[in-house]
C-alpha cells in the first residue's frame, strides 16, 4: 500500500486550526473569470462551514450547466505555513479523477477509427497482456475502460510505486512490462490476474488504465499526455493544468496535507509511473471547462472534446457482476453512485494530502467538481458529497 511520509517542519493541530478562527484562513472565495457568477452568502456560508467539520485546508468548488462554466471558485488555504490562498487558478492533484480523461481520449481515438472498443488491445502492443489462465480470451478496449479486464492490482498494492517530492523516475512502459509480462521483476501469475475470465468480472484495475495511457500513445502515435494537451487541453484555454510535478508552479499548487492524530501535516507531493492513472494537476478554473463538456454532450465553448455519440457512451452504465454496492453503474471510465437520491455519473480521486470529486448530471447538462488538499477521511468524503450536492441546486 502506498505509505503516507509527513513532512514534520509544519504540524498544526486541529484544535490550533480550528481555535485560531477557520475564517482567518477561509479568504473571500476568488473566481477564476471575472464573468462567473459570484458566490451568494448562503452557498459561502454552506461550503466555508463544511470545511470546518471536516477540517479542511484548502478547498476548489465548481459548476457548469450547458456547455457553460458557471461558477469556479477557491476557499481557504493553498499553503498554510504561507497563508497562501486558495484561488481558482490554484492546481490541485486530482488523483484519480485522471481516468475520465484517459477513458475521454480513448474515445477519441475511437472516433476517429483508430480503435474498436471491442476489439483485442494485442494487435497494438508491444508486448504480449493476457490473463494465464484464460490465454486464449482476449482483452479489449472496453473491458479495461469497465474495470473488467481481469487486470488485477492485487500485486500493485503490495509495492510502493509512488515517488515522495518528484515525477517518477520508471517509464510507464517499464512499468507496465515489469507488471504484465511473465519476465517482468514484479509479475505474479496469481496477483498480477484475477482467476476471473476477461469480461466476467468488475475488479478496480489502475494498472489497467495505466495500459490505455500506453495504448493510446503507441495509436496516436505520440505520448498520450501531449494528445490531452493538444486536443483537450488547449482547445479548452485549459493553462493551468498539467501531467507532471515539476511542471506544476510552486506558487500555484495546493500544498497536501495528512490529518495524523488530529494534526494537520504537510505531506510531499507523489509522482509515480501510471501517471495515466492518476498524476494530473488541474485548477478548479481549468477542470470545470471539460466538466463543463462532459456534461453537455462532448461540447463547450465551440469545442467539441467529444461527440455527442462517444460521450452518451461513455456515460451508458452496466451493472457487470462483482460491481461493489457503493456503485449503482460503471460506463467507460465514468462510474455511478447516488448523490441527493439521484444516481449520477462520477468519479472521485484519493492519494496522499488529496481528495476530489465529479459529478455530471447529464439530463440537466450539469456537472460539479469539488477538489481538497487533504487526505480522504469519512467526514471529508462527507463534506464533499455535500458540497456537491448543494452545487447542483444552482441548475434549478
């Protein structure tokens, strides 16, 4: 499992961040345009309060409805020790919440006739993936988009790939051949694969989506992180968002935090070698704009990220066995969970001093997304469902 390392030169206590007065480190919400709505005193005192509960640093709320970014705004602390605010220009990991952008351009790549997503992934690799016990079943695009590959990340969670402080050294590539194939040094015929056939079973995979990041480079013909930038990224002004820490300004990323005993710790920034998986830094300014897309069909500001079809499919939910009971639905990298009584399309992201979440509402061609720069805990799961929530009132 990965292993939480506190940096011990800025404890707080909660009782001190707390006793200090949460609203000297709560500042006046920033939005990222001068053209977004500003926040009503009632959504400030909701969010601000929130925070409070679950002792929260930091925090980036945002919502779009119809193509359109309405609301993107930052509370509280982007660094303590500094009393750096947060602001909606402010970049946070968003941990997991990468996968809705890797399954986003494997559905471009689908588009354009460059993949089947029923199709084996062995015609486009370069080196052999399967499951040995069912070598003559394939894997295809679908099935690692679903979590049903059969791709087990029993072993992943054996060993520490995360690197404290910097991107990782290891590429992806090595990284996935070391995991997948018989010769590699961290392979385990009985870890490595499920005992479940390809397409029979829902089984969380990172290292999965890990191999359409490599799956879409070797298609696309260059390294899926500058697709991202060039088809999504850039034509969404997306300026603050970024697959790396070391391209990621100092003084605009959201310092992470770890609450240990009732302190809050500062906590070094990971990297790791399945950055499809998860290494991406965005500002709530800058996600909001293919939340935005996301949520209306594939389109926003005149870009179509994706279209209209692909996105409905993404978005088109299974129920395959083993899928767990938190979860009403998994689409194509998209999941579904309830929130407000209503099942939603989401996905939330977790790692050291980070917790963040979306959401899409795809009838109301709404979406939200709400990041932390602390830890997952259960009242900052919470806290964050509730905000969400509270969001997507402003559709009605």
């Amino acid at each position: 499992m990965p292993v939480h390392i506190p940096n011990p030169v800025f404890p707080i206590s909660r009782r001190a961040f707390l006793g200090a007065g949460l609203s000297a480190f709560l500042l006046p919400a920033v939005a990222a345009e001068k053209n977004l709505a500003p926040p009503t005193s009632d959504l400030e005192s909701f969010i601000r309060n929130e925070m409070r509960t679950a002792n929260i640093p930091g925090l980036a709320a945002g919502f779009a409805r119809d193509g359109v970014v309405k609301f993107a705004q930052g509370y509280g602390m982007a660094d303590i020790a500094t009393r750096r605010a947060v602001t909606a220009d402010t970049m946070f990991h968003i941990a997991s919440v990468t996968k809705v952008v890797t399954a986003t351009m494997i559905m471009r790549l689908a588009e354009r006739n460059k993949l089947a997503l029923d199709e084996s992934i062995a015609a486009h690799l370069d080196f052999p993936v399967f499951n040995p016990r069912f070598r003559d079943t394939a894997i295809t695009f679908r099935q690692l988009l679903t979590h049903t590959s059969s791709i087990s990340d029993a072993r992943y969670y054996e060993i520490d790939f995360r690197q404290h402080g910097h991107d990782a050294d290891q590429p992806l590539s090595d990284f996935l051949k070391q995991y997948l194939t018989p010769d590699g040094v961290n392979y385990s015929e009985a870890k490595c694969f499920s005992t479940a056939p390809p397409a029979s079973t829902w089984h969380y995979s990172n290292v999965g989506f890990a191999l359409l990041g490599h799956l879409a480079g070797r298609i696309g013909g260059v390294d899926m992180r500058e697709q991202t930038r060039r088809d999504i990224f850039a034509p969404l002004a997306m300026d603050h968002t970024s697959w790396t820490i070391k391209d990621t300004p100092k003084l605009r990323s959201a310092e992470p935090y770890d609450l240990v005993d009732g302190a809050l710790l500062a906590v070094k920034p990971v990297g790791f070698p399945d950055w499809p998986v998860g290494m991406l830094r965005s500002s709530i300014g800058d996600f909001m704009k293919f939340i935005a897309a996301s949520a209306n069909a594939g389109h926003s500001g005149g870009v179509n990220v994706l279209g209209a079809s692909a996105m409905a499919q993404m978005l088109e939910m299974q129920t395959p066995a083993g899928l767990p009971t938190w979860l009403s639905g998994q689409g194509l990298g998209w999941m579904e969970s309830p929130l407000g009584g209503q099942a939603m399309p989401n996905h939330w992201g977790g790692d050291p001093g980070v917790f963040t979440a979306v959401y899409l509402n795809p009838v109301t061609r709404s979406g939200v997304a709400v990041f932390t720069n602390v830890s997952a805990s259960a009242e900052n799961k919470t806290a964050v469902k509730n905000i969400a929530n509270r969001l997507f009132q402003l559709a009605t």
